[in-house]
C-alpha cells in the first residue's frame, strides 16, 4: 500500500511566494493576538490559587459563585473542568501568609451547607515562583533555539540551519498565537507541549534538509529549486505518515487523556500539523532565499557518503 | 551475503532488552496496602518489636500478607484499606508514642526481583495523590542573625583586648564601630582584622569602622540556613509519620517537600511551619526594671513580655541557643507541674556549664522565639517576617548546669508537649515561607493514571494497525520495535534512581510512541525507493538501513538536544516531561535501528528473496 503514488516532482516551490505570504500574515497576526489578548496564563505563572472539586451530580455554578462571594471571595472565577460534576474555582493572589490556606477556606465555605463536596486538588503559588517561572520557560525556549541553530550551523550549514531554526520560531509563534486567539489556559503542560512541539519540527526539518543536501551532492544538474522540489516529494510519504501517526495519538490523548492534559493535547495537534507545514515550506524556502547552492553542500574531503554510491541516472 | 547478523550484535539487542524488559517487570505487580512502623527518638525497632506486631494483629485476627523487617522498619502488607485501617489502629495502641505508624502503598514486587534491585516506577504526586510544598528560607534574617552574634562578639573581644570603643551598632548588611580616638581604630582594626577572617573591614571616617561579611562567609551562612532547615523539616516530617517523604533542596534558598498520600494539609503546615528557636538569657539584675520601662534600656539588655505580659529585663548576651538541643521530653516535676526535659549536644552541654557556673542563685529566662509572617510584603516582593519573643520561664539556677536540665514554668502539659515536639524536631535558625502549594486528591491521582494508560493504549493500539495496513510485514517489524521501546522506557524509568513518572511525562511517552515509528517510516521508505530504483530486495534493504541512518542520526540527536535543555532549565512538570522524551528518543533509535534490523536480516537476510512484503 502506498499513501501518494509520486510519478513526478512536485513543484513546491512554485508555491513559496504565497506560502511565506501566508505565513507572514498569520505571524503579525498571533503578535498582534498576543499583544492585545495576552495568553490566558494559568496559575503556575500568575500565582493565586486554583482549586479542583468534584460534585456527586451536575454542580451548580451559579449558587457556587454566591457560596464564594459570600465567603469574601468576590473574585473568584467557577467553571466546568471536564465533565458537568468537576468545578475548577480560581482565586487570584493576596496578600499575605493567608493565601495557602485559602484552599481550605474555599473548602469549608462550599461544604457549609452540608453539600458532599470531593477535594480534587489544591494548588497554591506564590506570585514570584509565577515569575520566575516565566522568565526560565522563555529563557529554556531560546536556548533550545540557539543550541539548536549551532548545532544544524555545524552539522549542516549556516543557510540551513537560520531555515530551520525560522521553521521552529514559525511554529512555536503560531502555536503561541492559537493559545492567545482562542483564550485556552497557558499552564506548564502547555509550556512543555511547545518545547515538544520545537523537538518534533525539528526532527521533521532535519529529514527535509538531509535529503536537501544528499540530493546536492548526488545530482550534478538542476537548479536549486529544482533539487529541494525533488527532494520534498521524495520525504513527502515519509512526513504524512509520521505527522499521522504522531496525529493518531494524540487524538487518543486529547479524548482519553483527561481535561489536564487537554492543553497539551490541543498544542501538540495543532503544532504537529503547523510543524508539517513548516518543514516543507519555511525551512527550505528560507535556505533558498538566502542563496543555498550546490557549492555550499559538497562534503569536505572526509565525509563517507557518495562513495559507495552510484550517480543517479 | 547481504543482510547477515553478527552474533555480538544479535546478542547486544537480546541482552539489552531482557535487562530492560526484567526491570520493567516490576511494573505490573500492582501495589499492597501496608502498614509502615519506624522508630521515634527514644525507640529502636528490633526483632523483638516484630514480634510484638505479630502478636497484637493475631489477637486482633488480622491475618497480614506479610511482615518485613528491613532499614530499622518494619512493613506489615494486607490485603485491603479497610483491614490496612483497622491494623493502623491497632498498632498505634499496642506500640504508643515511640514509633510512628503510616499507612503506606508498598510494591508488590517478588521477592527474586526485589533482590535484582527490581522496583517500579516512581509515581509523582499528580499521579498518587499527595501534597507538595515548596518553601523559602528567609534569607535577610539569617544574615541578620549572623551579624548579631558578631556584634556581641566584637563588644566581648574589644574589652577583653582593653580597646576603648564608643558603641558597636549593627546596621542593615553591616556592622559600624565608633572609636573615640584614631589611636585605638587602628588598634582594633589590626586586632579584628586578625581575628575575624570571615569579615571584611574599611574605615569608613576617621573613628568609624564598617564590619562587612565576605562574600564566601555569606554563601556559606546561606548554604547552612538551608542545609540546616532540610534536616529540621526532615524530622518534622517523621514526625508525621509519612511513608516516603522526599525533602530537596532546589535553587539558593528553596526546599521542596513532598508528602504522598496526607491530605491532611492544615496539620502538615502546623508542624513544617512552625519557626521556632529558643534561647537561654540571664535575668539582668543590676539595671532596674523600671527605668528600662521608661526609656532607658541599657544597651546590653532588652526588655521582654513573659506569657503573663509582664516585661523582664534580660541580658541581650545569649548563653544558649536552640540549635544545641538534641532531645526534649515533656513531663512533670516533683510538684506535679508540667515540664520539659532537655538534653545539649557536648558543645551546648560545656557552653552551659561555663555560663552557669558564676552565676547559682541568679535567676536564667528561657525566651521562646518566633517567626510570624506580617501579611506584607517588602520592595523586593518578599513577605516581611516580625520576631515575637516571648519569656516562658524564669527559673533560678540551682546549681552548675550540664547537659540535662528541665525548664518549668509552663502553663499546661498541652504547652510542655507542644514545646518538646518543636524543640526535639529542632529549631528552624531561620523562617520559612510556603511558597507554592499543591495537594492532589487520590481520587484525582488514579483517575489521572486511568486516563493516561488508557491514551497511551488506544494511541497505540492505532498506530500498530496502521502500520500493519500499510507496511505489511514489515509492518510487523516496526510494531514489534515499537512494543519494546514501550517495555524499554518503562524499565529505563524504572532503574534510574530519581526518575518520576508524572502526568506530563506519561504524556511524553504517549508523544513517543508516535514519533518512535519515524526512524522506520525512514528505512521502510528508503527500502521502497531502492526497489523503485530496480535494486534487488536483499540490496534495497542495505541499502535503505545505510542511507536512513545518517538522517536518523541527525534528527534525533538534535531532538535530544532540545530535550537536555529543557531539562537543564525546567522545573517540575518540564523536568519530568524531558526525562521521558530523552529515554524516548534513545530508545526508539535503538529499537528502530538495531532491533528491526536483526529481525529484519534474520527473516529475510542471507538468501534468495524475490520480492518483499513492504
């Protein structure tokens, strides 16, 4: 069985222009999205208090929400999480030594009438660990970029490795954007989804621009558009089954895995399919742009590969 | 012939999965419900307090799975919660205070594997319910403290030297001494700048010198506020009788505490938070109290409340503090008045000793010192700690003290065992501050686990389909590969010491398990290619292993990189997601690359093949 029977070289390139012009508009468009709605940060980086509870039937947000004001906790936000019995309750931070033991307050002002109340979890976080936390999610973030764009300059070369590190900083914006325009929490799964994301498009960038450079060595004719379309379509297959399979279960995950990890799920699906794109597009079409040529790609002397192999008719 | 296995490495493949496969094993043993006895201060558990166990649960006709004795613990395994409840209670009444009895999930684990060092996978407190505190030493009061004892000390050393100084003041981050001569400045400074190597001193004007604290002094104060407060809380938390507790020291100044299985927080909180030291002053007898009262405090001596909120004048030299106390007990005393008992490590014994010993018949204060957060906070965003001090006792000194001796004075036996529990668990030399909190239901932790296996089948249980649909028999191949990089990971996890399966992590297994079967999508293809490009199959499959490698190299080691990082700078959830994606990554390279490849060559390798199933 063979998902895309490829007689020819498709012509990817032809669609650069429009690609890039796409991909400009949705980068200045998750900028302006995180400029103006920010990201709906959860509480490992605000701070505050957020509380979980489990109710026996559907549980009532309304006549929650006035057991709280009633309490003096006028600002806490109540929602559904996961299922109509689950109630997720958000407190923002006080001042004082107070705030660790609002959780428990919470709970004594929801069980005072007597209601069976479950505690689920409790989570208290100061506002400087929220901080500090965003300062080293941002820092990790850019180092993985740096190391990364080092190591593809090394291993590659430097046209290559500016393309795919464009093709990651492309994802990890977009993604970032989507959070920003659908308003979904931004909590340290997430974080660590986006990471993720940046490992996955890497990988599918490297396969891209490995055959990129295989296939600059091997073919003595042909312009380099010519070579990175012949290249594409040969990793095509390869990139749609692992973006499937990758996909597949993170289906699983995003209908199985619970409403914890419901951002992470959300992140990886959508930084999959935006990562997929990117390798095609970004990475190579920026490597070109920048004047890739056969030149740049010959082995030096050492390099094994091309000896055992026969040219390409 | 092409495709021909080396022994070694059919043999390397083999080796290395049974390893991984026999130390995942203990993984699906499931967990006893167990009842943990260890030892308190004044006990030891020996081969007969087992018995006594067995002899309290037979009268009670509980039947236990098990009675292990090891590490001065004792673990009695039962069947169910309910009888694990009843054998609690049991135990508690029949051993008393001196042990502490937990309950506790013990592995299941057989015992040949037990002894192979097999044990499963750690579980993070998302995923076993618990609670998890992270908590911050106040740094600014323990430097302060420091610069204290070195203001007293400067005062004492100058006039057993004889150098005439107009006061000593400590200020902030540092210590001023005025002189009333420049004579006796350059005196002193030779003399302190000898004696005092951890400070650094500068003449700030012509009769002032500024006492500083190094920069390495500093670090080490710091390193020791932490070291010591870990240990404290380490006791603290015995104390609660937690099975498994972890306490770490994570950055300069902050420890994490992590207690599976309490859901009791407000007790927990009591006992970790309480900053408590004390400290033994003399009575100041040749001031008069009153004038101190009305403003004129003498500048060795401080005026402190008793709990009756009498004011006492103390001498601000302190004799003892709480740091030498090796033991406390509560009781009574001849006159059937609650009391507390104390025993001194040797230092605090000898320094007793010298202070009491000119001073029987004068009355000594014990000041009870606390650490209460203020509810605000300073410029720098930190919580603004106030000392409360309290005398709560004033007793006179009957003769030379050693290192036992009892305070009395108390109000009630409840104070006396309050007080022998906080200075027995030692005393926090500096306060502490909760600073990010959070407790998981055990509810909650099951569910989570449910949920995650559950994500990680039906992903899988797709993916395996879906490769054997379009890979036929190698298909198979890559399905078996992919099998046991899941058994791999799992025993991985389960021998490295510090690894912790979170939720995040089980996430980034699931993430794997998708992205492990790139490697051979890679080779599988490239097989497809060659045969495209007419190489014979037994050539196409050499050739597809040889060319794929290099990408698969590259990619995953980039992938690995990003995966060091993030657990280079991450924290908690992050940490615990890069550990698996990293094990991840090493696995499926392994599995994809060398194990299909053995399979591979030993199905179809070193004979005539017409055609392949791909």
């Amino acid at each position: 069985m063979q998902l895309l029977k490829l007689s020819e070289t498709v012509n990817f390139m032809r669609l650069r222009i429009p690609a890039m012009v796409l991909s400009t508009i949705l980068i200045l468009g998750s900028f302006v999205s995180l400029g103006v709605n920010s990201l709906n940060w959860g509480l490992d980086f605000t701070g505050g208090t957020l509380i979980e509870v489990g109710y026996e039937d559907a549980a009532n947000l309304e006549g929650i929400r006035a057991q709280l004001n009633e309490a003096n906790f006028e600002d806490a936000i109540v929602q559904n999480f996961g299922s109509s019995q689950d109630v997720l309750i958000r407190i923002a931070p006080r001042d004082g030594v107070k705030a660790v033991t609002i959780g428990e307050q919470v709970l004594a002002a929801l069980r005072a009438d007597g209601t069976a109340v479950d505690m689920r979890r409790i989570e208290f976080v100061g506002p400087n660990v929220g901080e500090e936390l965003t300062e080293q999610g941002g820092l990790a973030m850019l180092v993985a970029l740096l190391c990364i764009l080092v190591y593809v300059a090394m291993r590659f070369e430097w046209r290559f490795a500016l393309g795919s590190v464009s093709a990651l900083a492309h994802d990890v914006i977009l993604t970032l954007g989507l959070f920003s325009v659908l308003q979904i929490e931004f909590d340290l799964t997430v974080l660590a989804a986006v990471l993720a994301v940046i490992g996955y498009s890497l990988n599918d960038t490297i396969v891209v621009c490995d055959r990129i450079r295989e296939n600059f060595r091997k073919i003595r004719k042909g312009e380099p558009v010519e070579i990175i379309n012949i290249s594409l379509t040969q990793t095509l297959n390869r990139t749609i089954i692992t973006s499937l399979t990758t996909v597949l279960v993170l289906v699983a995950l995003f209908y199985k895995g619970g409403a914890l990890i419901h951002g992470f799920a959300t992140a990886l699906l959508f930084g999959v399919v935006v990562g997929t794109y990117s390798s095609v597009y970004i990475a190579s079409s920026v490597a070109l742009a920048l004047g890739i040529s056969k030149e740049d790609l010959m082995p030096p002397q050492v390099e094994k590969e091309g000896a055992d192999l026969d040219p390409m008719p | 012939m092409l495709n021909k296995n080396s022994i070694w490495k059919v043999l390397s493949a083999l080796i290395v999965v049974a390893v991984c496969a026999l130390y995942a094993l203990p993984n699906i043993y499931g967990e006893d419900h167990a009842v943990q006895i260890s030892a308190g201060r004044d006990a030891v558990v020996t081969d007969a307090t087992v018995e006594q166990v067995k002899a309290a649960l037979s009268e009670k006709n509980i039947s236990p799975k098990r009675v292990e004795f090891e590490n001065e613990q004792i673990l009695v395994r039962v069947s169910d919660s309910d009888t694990q409840l009843i054998t609690r209670e049991t135990l508690e009444k029949v051993l008393g205070d001196d042990y502490y009895v937990a309950m506790n999930l013990a592995p299941d684990t057989p015992e040949w594997l037990e002894e192979l060092g097999g044990t499963p996978m750690k579980l993070g407190l998302d995923l076993r319910g618990g609670v998890h505190f992270l908590m911050e030493v106040d740094m600014t009061e323990v430097i302060t403290k420091s610069l204290e004892d070195a203001e007293s000390g400067f005062r004492t050393s100058l006039r057993e030297e004889g150098i005439r100084y107009r006061g000593v003041k400590q200020i902030d981050d540092h210590i001023d001494i005025t002189f009333r001569d420049e004579d006796a400045l350059d005196k002193a400074e030779f003399f302190l700048r000898n004696q005092s190597r951890d400070l650094t001193f500068n003449q700030v004007d012509d009769l002032t010198l500024r006492a500083i604290f190094a920069e390495s002094k500093l670090q080490e104060i710091r390193d020791n506020a932490v070291k010591q407060n870990i240990t404290i809380i380490r006791n603290r938390v015995n104390q609660l009788g937690v099975a498994e507790p972890l306490v770490q020291k994570q950055g300069a100044d902050r420890i994490v505490v992590q207690l599976p299985g309490i859901q009791d927080t407000a007790r927990a909180k009591e006992i970790l938070n309480a900053t408590a030291t004390l400290e033994f002053r003399m009575v100041d007898q040749k001031n008069d109290i009153r004038d101190a009262l009305n403003g004129r405090v003498p500048p060795g001596s401080q005026v402190i409340e008793d709990q009756q909120g009498i004011p006492q004048l103390l001498e601000k030299r302190i004799m003892l503090t709480g740091s030498h106390i090796i033991d406390a007990n509560s009781g009574v005393d001849e006159y059937g008045l609650p009391n507390v008992n104390i025993s001194l490590d040797s230092e605090g014994g000898n320094k007793m000793s010298r202070s009491t010993r000119g001073n029987i018949g004068k009355p000594m204060a014990t000041v009870f010192i606390e650490y209460k957060s203020t509810g605000e906070r300073n410029d720098d965003g930190k919580l603004v700690f106030e000392k409360h001090e309290q005398v709560i006792s004033v007793a006179t000194i009957r003769a030379q003290l050693g290192s036992k001796f009892q305070i009395t004075g108390l109000d009630s036996p409840k104070e006396a065992r309050d007080l022998a529990l906080l200075l027995r668990a030692g005393a926090l030399i500096a306060p502490i501050q909760i600073v990010e909190e959070r407790t998981v239901g055990p509810s909650l932790g099951k569910e989570n686990i449910e949920l995650g296996m559950q994500a990680i089948m039906y992903g899988l249980a797709a993916v395996l389909v879906f490769m054997l649909i379009y890979y036929k028999a190698f298909g198979v191949v890559a399905n078996i590969a992919l099998i046991t990089n899941l058994v791999m990971i799992v025993g991985i996890m389960s021998m490295i010491p510090g690894a912790t399966l979170t939720l995040p992590g089980m996430a980034g297994i699931v993430l794997t398990v998708g992205m492990a079967v790139d490697a051979n999508v890679l080779i599988f293809e490239r097989i497809r290619e060659e045969m495209r490009d007419g190489r014979s199959p037994q050539q196409a499959i050499h050739q597809g292993y040889d060319s794929a490698f290099s990408t698969i190299l590259d990619a995953n080691i980039t992938t690995f990189l990003a995966g060091l990082i993030l657990f280079a700078v991450g924290t908690g959830p992050i940490k615990g997601f890069s550990i698996t994606l990293m094990i991840g990554i090493a696995t499926s390279m392994f599995t994809a690359i060398l194990v299909t490849r053995v399979i591979v060559n030993a199905v179809w390798g070193g004979k005539r093949v017409e055609k392949l199933a791909i």
